[in-house]
C-alpha cells in the first residue's frame, strides 16, 4: 500500500464496497466503487475529509 492510499476492509474477501469521500464542508469530492480494498487518495488537497463507507463513516487528515 502507497502513503497515497488508504484501506477499505469488506466482510468478505473480494466483496465490493462504495466508497465516498467529503470534504469538511459536507462536498463529496470522490465517490466510487472498491474492490481491491484500496482507495488513491493522491489527487485530494492537503485537508481533513470524512470517508463513508456503506453506513459507517470515519475521518482521516491528508498531509502533504
């Protein structure tokens, strides 16, 4: 895994989840579909976002 990644674990090996990133003011900057249990994050601004995944969501601070 890059430092420009972050992981996204499904129930189940080879299961896909959606995927959709915000920004701290409530814009979704990304949205896609993972399989791969990997999301590129190289291309997002230096800045705090918040990551949904299905129902759970969690917060994660991009540094340059």
């Amino acid at each position: 895994m890059r430092q420009t990644d972050i992981q996204v674990l499904t129930e189940r090996s080879g299961m896909c989840a959606n995927v959709e990133i915000f920004n701290l003011y409530g814009q979704k900057v990304r949205d896609f579909t993972v399989t791969s249990g990997q999301v590129a994050i190289d291309g997002l601004d230096s800045g705090v976002y918040i990551v949904r995944v299905g129902s759970a969501s969690l917060k994660f601070v991009n540094r340059k």
